[in-house]
C-alpha cells in the first residue's frame, strides 16, 4: 500500500533511527537502555494531505492583471487565501424563515417522551409544517412556540422568547381584526398555539379576557362559514379539540355560547368530522368507551350548569347513570398496569387515560356538589330513606365527594410521572377538589373528619406547589 510505512519498530527505536528486534515485552535496546517499550510490532499508517490551491481550483482568480504605466499592480493573494482547501469554502444552503420556523418546529415533534411531547396538544400537531406559510399569525405563532419550548424543561427564559411571543400576539391580533382571515382555520390554530405558548412563559391576561370566548367565536364563525379549508382532517381535528377545552371552560364561564350545529349529529357541517382521537376527547365512537366526554355530553352538562335548580332531573340521570359507569370504566383501565410504561406509545395511552378520569372526576364532583344543595328533596324520596331529616342521602353524597378528592389526589399524584405537559391538565382537577373542600359543609363533622379534610387540603396544597413549579414564569404571574 502506497504511503505505508514498513517498519514496526517501537517507538523508541524509530526515534534514534535503530532497528528493533521487536522481542517482548522488551526489545533488546529498550532492556539495555531501561526505557518503556511502547509500540512495538504496530503496522503504522502515513496520512498524505492533498491541498488544492484556489488557483488551481478557480483559474479566473490565477490570471492576475498585466502591469502597465497607468495602473498599479494588483497585488497576489496572501499565501492562506491561495492554500485554502475547497472544501472549507462555505457553500450557502438556499433558506428562508419559513424553512427555518419549520426546520425548529419539526425537532420540537421528534421528541418522543411523552413528558415533552407537543403531540399531546392534539394530533393535528404533526400536520402544522405543512401550513406555513399560509397566514401570517400562525407562522409567528408557531415560530413562538418553537422558540419557547426548550423553557419548558430548562426553565431558562430568553429575550428571543419574549420577542418572538409578543410578535405572535401582534400578528394574532391582525389577523382577527381583518376579515379576510378571522374565520379561517389557520388563525383559530394560531390562538390555540398562543394560549400554549401563554401557559408556559406569560403570565396571564397578554391575549384575550377570556380565551375561551375568542374560540368559542371562532367556532360559530366556521360552523357557519362557507370557507372549503374547513372540510380537511386538520381543521376537523382541530375544531374537535378545541370544542372539549371551550365546553369545560364554559362550566365557569357562561358568556361562552356554542352554536349546537357544531356537535349536531344530523349534518351537513361545515366542519368534517376527525378520524383520529383527540388528546383530552373520545371521537364519537370513543376508544375508552367514555359517555360522559362526547362533545354532545359535554354540551348537555354544560347546559344543566347553566341553570342547576331548572336541569335537576338531568343531573341526576346523568350522575346515577353515565357518571357512575364512566368512573368505574377508567378505574378499570388505569389499574391495569401490565401494559403501562413500557413504550411511548403505552405511556401517551396511559396519560390520556389519566387525563379522561380526571375529568370524569371533575364532572362528578360537580354533579355532587348540585345535588347535595339543591336536590336534598328529590333525593330523600328517590333514595328511599327512611330517616325523616334525610341525614342518609346527604351522608352518602358526602362519602362520594371525599371518595372523589381522595381519587383526584391519588390520580395527581401518579400522575407527576408525566409532568410537564402530558400531566398539564391536573391543576384544573386539584383545584376543584380543592373548591369542593371549601364549599361543602357537612353536618355531622366530628373531629376526625375536620383532621381528615385539613389533611386532604394540605396534600392538595403540596400537589399545586408541585405542579405550579413545572411553568414557574406563568405560575409568578398569577
């Protein structure tokens, strides 16, 4: 082989140029000497460098200017410059900042822990590349997602974040204020992405007074819109998604006003109907099998909070029945554990199902906090106790509503596995067990139960503290 040294002599020997007997562990001179034998018998290889010259590469450059009287001589190019290797040459990759925004947000989904997973946020995540580039403020959106998501786990919060956040905010609101765009699938994306990307860095009240609203309207808007881009599966997966997050946030919230064809089963929508399953949702069919979290249920329930005392007889069906079967449907399949945690798909599935008994939790405790104030009545005959004070239905509900805390305490708690973002939504359920806490008065408290609830309470302190400390820049502005 050309280049390849033929010598195998130690290292000492082919220093003073002697030949080696290369005999071990010592070579005869090294033992002489009594100095270390190292590399003796190693077949050595000569590494030529080849440099070609820009002259060489680039002969416009070689032919230098003639001299002449009237001109002065252009001097040759320094010695670096004409022995620069080719390749060092820095070839420009053609880009531009949609490419870049795309190229950040696709390493944002290769990330396959579903403790930092942006597909938990919904399915139609994965499709967001290919909508760059249609309408500016989902661009700037997701331009401030990509750049804010490395806080989420190292909580370091940068200018460039801010920035970026605050031109999204600029650009959303343009695009709601222009109505050439307001009512497409693109900025409604956007306000979805902001209100993420506010979870994490901002610190309440930088977009709307109530996001829920500005979706909500959103949504009437396309029900009724002629715009085709609404017929595709992302904005279908998308409306279904946000339609679960406005309808819960309508429990609180009664200026949010859904217009009913948009979970009306007799269509035709506007809006196409998803094939995949939403995060925190079951399609119409329902993977789990959950009642309780169909859109239409979910709309009902929000109707009866609306007017409790006017829908008693719908709340009561629906906690006997629907409620009842839900919870112990997703008890079932979340003590199954011989499939949990063992891949990123058996983890996103369990933390779903987290998620959904979370909220049938939540549901549930409010059901029972209705009841236990405005249908002590009912229940007195429809429970058939005797007891004249009705002391029975109303123990019972109480044991259910501390049955209910100590299952949302016990489900947060497993699930602070998955923090930050596959766990996000488990604030909202403490805080209801913990608003359930405080609301209800109970009669025939003794002092066992008062040390039990001042337990309860201070655990679901602990587990806010916990939880508030996964955004801790959203969680200092509240």
């Amino acid at each position: 082989m050309p280049g390849v040294p033929s010598s195998r002599g130690c290292d000492a020997c082919r220093q003073q140029k002697k030949k080696c007997d290369q005999l071990k562990p010592l070579c005869s001179r090294c033992a002489r000497l009594r100095v270390p034998c190292i590399g003796s018998g190693q077949r050595r290889y000569k590494f030529l460098g080849h440099t070609t010259s820009l002259d060489q590469t680039l002969p416009h450059l070689a032919k230098q200017p003639s001299t002449t009287k009237d001109t002065e001589p252009t001097p040759p190019l320094p010695l670096a410059t004409r022995l620069m290797p080719v390749a060092t040459i820095p070839v420009a990759v053609p880009s531009n900042k949609a490419t870049l925004d795309a190229s950040r947000f696709v390493s944002a989904l290769q990330v396959t822990d579903v403790r930092f997973d942006l597909r938990i946020y919904g399915p139609f995540f994965v499709d967001l590349p290919r909508r760059l580039g249609r309408n500016q403020a989902l661009d700037a959106s997701i331009r401030a997602l990509s750049v804010s998501f490395p806080a989420v786990q190292t909580h370091k919060y940068t200018s460039d974040m801010y920035k970026a956040y605050g031109e999204a905010l600029g650009c959303l609101r343009a695009a709601v204020g222009d109505a050439t765009t307001a009512g497409s699938v693109e900025t409604l994306c956007a306000v979805y992405l902001i209100v993420i990307c506010q979870g994490w860095i901002g610190r309440g009240g930088d977009i709307f007074p109530s996001h829920g609203e500005a979706i909500a309207h959103l949504l009437n808007a396309a029900a009724t819109s002629k715009n085709g881009n609404w017929q595709d599966e992302f904005a279908a997966e998308l409306a279904n998604t946000l339609l679960v997050i406005v309808l819960l946030e309508s429990f609180t919230n009664h200026r949010i006003n859904l217009n009913p064809v948009l979970w009306a089963s007799e269509l035709p929508l506007t809006i196409a109907r998803p094939n995949r399953e939403p995060h925190i949702s079951n399609s119409p069919t329902g993977t789990d099998g959950v009642e309780c979290l169909r859109i239409p249920a979910l709309a009902s329930i929000s109707s009866y909070v609306r007017d409790v005392r006017g829908h008693l007889p719908g709340i009561r069906s629906t906690y006997y029945g629907p409620l009842q079967r839900d919870l112990a449907r997703m008890k079932f399949l979340l003590s199954d554990r011989l499939s949990c945690n063992d891949t990123p798909t058996e983890r996103h599935v369990h933390a779903r199902r987290q998620t959904r008994y979370g909220m049938v939790l939540l549901l549930a405790l409010m059901a029972n906090w209705a009841l236990s104030v405005y249908d002590t009545t009912s229940l007195r005959t429809t429970l058939g106790d005797g007891d004249a004070g009705g002391g029975g239905a109303e123990l019972e509900l109480e044991k259910e509503a501390n049955y209910f805390v100590d299952e949302t305490i016990h489900l947060a708690e497993e699930a602070s596995v998955y923090r930050p973002l596959a766990a996000s939504a488990m604030p909202a359920f403490i805080l209801a067990a913990r608003t359930m806490l405080g609301v209800k008065q109970h009669r025939a408290e003794d002092d066992g139960d008062r040390k039990r609830k001042l337990a309860r309470l201070a655990r679901i302190e602990e587990l806010l503290v916990l939880y508030r400390g996964d955004f801790p820049a959203s969680a200092a502005g509240t």
